[in-house]
C-alpha cells in the first residue's frame, strides 16, 4: 500500500522539517553516523511520541557532516525540540559522536545502554551498539507500526529508502545499493526502542 507524505515546511543543508516543536509536546530523536567521508550518510528522525500514531516531524540526512560538527547539531535539535531524548547508535564512529554529546557538550537526554542492550538512564554507556538482535526486533516491530498505522512517516526520503529495503534471512538490507538506507536505520531503531520499558516508563506511554 502507498505510505502518505507530506512536503517539508523547512529545508537547510540536509536537515527537514515537517512539524515544528510545538509546547507540552513529546519528542525523541535516533541517530545514525558515518565517518562524514561521502560514503554514507549521517542521519537522524526526530518524532513527536505525544501520543499514537507516533510521527516524523524532522530528519536529517547529509554525507559530509564530520563527526566533529555532528553532536551541535543533534543537541540543538534536540533542545528544540522540547529537550527530546535521543537514543544514538554507538558503533564504530557513533560511539565518538555519543560520548561527545553526553560528556562533552553535556547534554543529559541521552539514552544508555548496558551490554545486554537493555535501556537505562545514565549507566553502562551512551547510545546503543547494534546488534543483529537489535536490529532483528526493530525491523520487526517497524513493520507492525507501519502495518497497524501507528507511525506516520511523512517523509518522501523515508519511504524511498523502505521501498528497497527488503527482508534479508532475519534482517533488512537495502536491495538498491546506490540509495543509502541511513533513515531507515533510524526508523527501526526507534521501533526498537518503543518496546523498551523506561520509554514507555519516561513518556507515561
């Protein structure tokens, strides 16, 4: 079936915004960093979880943000955005940009994990290492939401990446290998993260 999408109201170097921040609202934000070397694409989705469905409201996606520059943005989006948690994927250079956010540039909304890849506040470390569990329950709980109606997308870039990315054994992986699948490692690892216990605990869902 054909996912709805809606035009940004806002455009600036990679970054989309679809909703501003609006008062007494709830927002997160997941991250996925590249080493900012025009080989990937960092990206990041920021969605409003006030209430179901949940739904995109800003996301970014650029090839040749350093990882040095990366963590102001995500904090000043984040601080926009109602002080939005962020649950950051921590593996190879996005354990760099994690720990900047968090120790550096202070920010405090960020979400941990501990080696079990379960979701704490402030123990074991910033972000998430993904794993192919990780990953496994994201994917399939993504296709719940999106099936049960329970997320709009509203982004033409997301819906781009999901129309060739496919299921892989028990995994996703893009099918077109020119069109970089960065949003939708966004997406599942907020699906991943709707299952955890202190989401629902933190946002009274």
């Amino acid at each position: 079936s054909q996912i709805p999408f809606e035009d940004p109201i806002f455009i600036k170097d990679g970054l989309k915004i679809y909703a501003k921040p609006a008062p007494r609202r709830s927002y997160v934000m997941t991250v996925d960093t590249s080493r900012g070397q025009h080989l990937d694409h960092s990206a990041f989705i920021v969605y409003d979880i006030t209430e179901m469905p949940y739904s995109v409201v800003a996301t970014f996606k650029d090839n040749s943000m350093s990882t040095m520059s990366y963590p102001y943005l995500i904090k000043k989006t984040c601080e926009e955005y109602n002080d939005a948690y962020c649950l950051i994927e921590a593996n190879d250079a996005g354990g760099e940009v994690a720990n900047n956010i968090f120790y550096e540039l202070e920010y405090e909304y960020v979400y941990f994990t501990n080696k079990k890849d379960n979701l704490n506040e402030g123990y074991g470390y910033p972000g998430i290492m993904t794993s192919k569990k990780v990953k496994q329950v994201g994917c399939s709980v993504l296709k719940e939401l999106i099936e049960q109606d329970q997320l709009e997308i509203n982004s033409f870039d997301i819906i781009q990446e999901l129309n060739i990315f496919s299921l892989k054994g028990y995994s996703y992986a893009a099918e077109d290998t020119t069109i970089n699948d960065d949003l939708t490692t966004c997406l599942w690892l907020f699906a991943w993260l709707t299952k955890q216990n202190l989401f629902s605990e933190l946002n009274n869902i």
